[in-house]
C-alpha cells in the first residue's frame, strides 16, 4: 500500500504544478508581495489535497470543496475577475482528471485488454502501471497547455467565460456521471463517451482561448504601430521646433546690439517705448528655463506656452546638466506626455487651482524625475485616458512606464489631498 501512498504525493504535486502553471497563465498582477501570492495558493491546495486524501474522506464533495477555495484564494491574491478566477480553476480541473484520466485508461485499457484494475488490501484500484502512466500524462497535457497559454495577455470577459463553463460543465457532468456509474447507455461501459467528452472539452477550451487571445495580440501590434507612429510625429515635431530655436539664438544677440544702437541714438518717448517692448521680449526669453538639454528646453518652453494659454500657472526647476544617456525621443515621450496629461486635468479646475510643477534633479546616482498637478474632486489613479476614444488615445502613461523601464527605471503614481504626483526614477549608468 506505501507504493500507492507515494503515487498519492506524486499525483498531488502534480495537481499543484498544474495548478500554479495556470495561475501563471492567467493571472499577470498580484496583490501582495509576488512571491506571497504566487506560493500561497499552490500550497494550500497541496494542504487541502493531502488533507481530504489522507485525513478526511467527504467523498464526491471533495471536488467542489477544494474548488469553491482555491477561487476564493485565487482573487485574494491577485486582481482578477471572478470568471477569470473560474477559468483557472476550470482548465486545470480538466487537465487534473477528466482529460488525463480518460486518455490513460483508454489507451491502458487497450494495452491491458481491460483488465486495468487491482486487488491492493481487499480495495479494488487501479494498476501502480496505469497510474504512473497517468501522471506522466499530467504533465505532458500540462506543458501543451503551457506552450500554447503561457504569453496569454488577454483580459476574459464574462460572455467568455460563459462559453467556457459551458463545455466545462458537459465534461465534468458526462465525467462524473461516468465514474459513479449513473450514465447507462445499453452498457456500463462509459469510457469511450467519456473519452471523447474530455478530449473536445479541453480541445475547445484551450483552442477557444488560444484564439482570443491571438486577436487581442493582433490588435495590441495595431495599437504599437499607432503609438510608434505617435511618438514619431511628436518626435518630428520638436526637432522643427529646436530647428526654430536656432534661429531665433542667431538674431538674438544682433537684437540686443541694435537695441543699444536704438537707445543712444534716438531719446523720445516712442523710442524709449520700442526699447522697453523690446527688452521686456528679451527677458521673457533670458529667464526662461535652461536645463542643459537643449531639446528638454524645447519641449518646456512649448508645453509652458500651452499652459500660459489655458491659465494654468506653470513652473519648472529641472537641472539636466551632465544626463547624456537619455536619447531625444524617450525625453519626449517622458516629459511631453507626463506635462499633457497635467494640462488635460487642469483645464478641469477652476483658473486658481491650475498649477502645475515640474521637478529634474540628479541625487546621487538616480535620476529623479516629479512632476505634480492639481486634479479635480473625485479623481482616481489611472494608467488610462479619460477620453472617449480609448483605442486612439491612452497611450501616455504605458510609453512612459516603457521609456522609463527602458533604463531600468520606475513609476510610481500617487493621489494625495487632490494632488497628483508622478515619480520617476532613473539609474544612472
């Protein structure tokens, strides 16, 4: 009987590793430490497993008992949905029995003549044989299963996971029905319907979400390309307008000198008048911001212009003297759509309540990147748009997180007190 027992142990981590692998597959964010929510729901099953193996025998209720917790343990520890959450328990179910059990003793059944049963202390069971070879199938099923679901990115909706429970239930029904004896069809002999039930079942299912989630890479390629092609034009666009800034650098010192010639030649009031017109578009120009990168001045001048339009009182401190590692278009795409979002949120508020600041300095060897605006009352965190046009627009915030991660940086984004914050941190190479 200790042979059993340790086939018992082997089939149980297998179970587990089939059910962490699908976890794997379908559940991308978790809701504590990753290492907390990856090992806790695979552990308990192993518990809850040995313990209903074991300890405590509640016979056919053990399937629904372990699988009502491990959903409930699925959605502590990861931000799915509930069907989501079904989906998981539902195919590695499948995998777990109806499939791997039917196919082993079918393809036994024929090796052994039928004869696939044992006496092992007055207990009919199956062959130690037949049930090596049921674990081997496990796990063949399961690295299928992997292969085709592993890079699945797919958010399931609920009409989805409709169509899925359904022919999960016709599997689990025409299953269960058959191992206890209560489908009779002119003979007791279930095991071909049985096989062929688990075999579509799980054919369809995997096929069924292998496919949308085909389409949803495809329409995720489509989106790249638009965001690829946003980037560019917005990319083409400051080059024009460093291209501009050049210009206006070659007559900049020729106006201050004819500014001087105008003085001293003339002393009237119209005169004095020009001059002072004059030197006050100067200043405007001499305070303006200089970070270093002459590109980044490009891009601050151009959104604080967008600002002073909307009456959105705009200030930034940025030091980028010495930080040559960031190429041109990932400055852009930081910058550019990080103040854009800050703008689009304060059109929003009232005139007072517009401001927005932005912050660059070096500490120590991390880039420190902040930049905050005043939002309005009800506001949430968002990784979004809050435009209608979502296919189109939203693309912000994922090309920051990409420009950003790019050098190994981070996001971090905060609501405090109506007050958004965006932080980024850069290592320095």
């Amino acid at each position: 009987m200790w042979l059993y027992n340790l086939l018992d142990i082997m089939a149980t981590i297998t179970e587990t590793t089939i059910f962490y692998i699908m976890t794997l597959c379908f559940c991308k964010t978790c809701r504590f430490q990753t290492v907390i929510s990856r090992i806790a729901p695979p552990v308990v099953y192993t518990m809850a497993v040995i313990v209903m193996t074991f300890f405590v025998d509640i016979g056919a209720y053990r399937i629904f008992v372990i699988f009502a917790l491990m959903i409930v343990l699925i959605l502590i520890c990861y931000k799915v949905s509930i069907h989501s959450a079904f989906i998981v328990m539902e195919l590695a179910y499948l995998l777990i029995a109806p499939l791997t059990e039917s196919v082993g003793l079918s393809i036994m059944g024929v090796i052994y003549h039928g004869n696939v049963m044992t006496q092992v202390d007055g207990t009919a069971i199956i062959k130690w044989q037949i049930y090596v070879f049921i674990i081997l199938l496990r796990l063949l099923f399961l690295i299928i299963a992997y292969r085709l679901l592993k890079n699945f990115k797919y958010d399931i909706q609920a009409k989805d996971a409709a169509i899925v429970s359904i022919s999960f239930l016709l599997v689990f029904v025409v299953s269960f029905a058959s191992t206890y004896g209560y489908l009779n069809l002119e003979t007791s002999d279930t095991s071909l319907l049985d096989l062929i039930t688990s075999v579509l079942g799980v054919v369809f299912i995997v096929q069924f979400l292998y496919s949308r989630n085909v389409s949803y890479l495809r329409d995720q390629e489509q989106r790249d390309k638009m965001q690829i092609a946003q980037l560019q034009q917005q990319f083409a666009y400051y080059q024009e307008k460093m291209k501009d800034e050049e210009r206006v650098r070659s007559i900049y010192h020729d106006l201050k000198n004819h500014l001087l010639v105008m003085e001293s030649r003339q002393n009237t009031e119209d005169t004095r008048q020009m001059a002072e017109t004059l030197r006050s578009q100067i200043a405007d120009y001499e305070d303006y911001v200089h970070t270093g990168n002459e590109f980044l001045d490009i891009i601050l001048k151009d959104k604080a212009a967008k600002a002073r339009e909307k009456q959105i009182d705009f200030s930034a401190m940025v030091d980028f003297h010495g930080i040559d590692f960031m190429e041109p278009l990932d400055i852009s795409t930081i910058f550019g759509n990080a103040i854009d979002n800050a703008i689009e949120a304060s059109e929003h508020l009232p005139e007072y309540q517009r401001l927005i600041t932005v912050k660059a300095e070096r500490v120590r060897d991390m880039l420190l990147i902040t930049i905050e605006n005043n939002t309005p009352p009800g506001n949430h965190l968002t990784e979004g748009t809050t435009k209608k046009d979502r296919f189109v627009h939203g693309f912000g915030i994922p090309n920051i997180k990409k420009a950003v991660e790019k050098y190994g940086g981070q996001c971090s984004f905060q609501l405090k007190e109506r007050t958004y914050r965006l932080k980024i941190l850069i290592p320095f190479p």
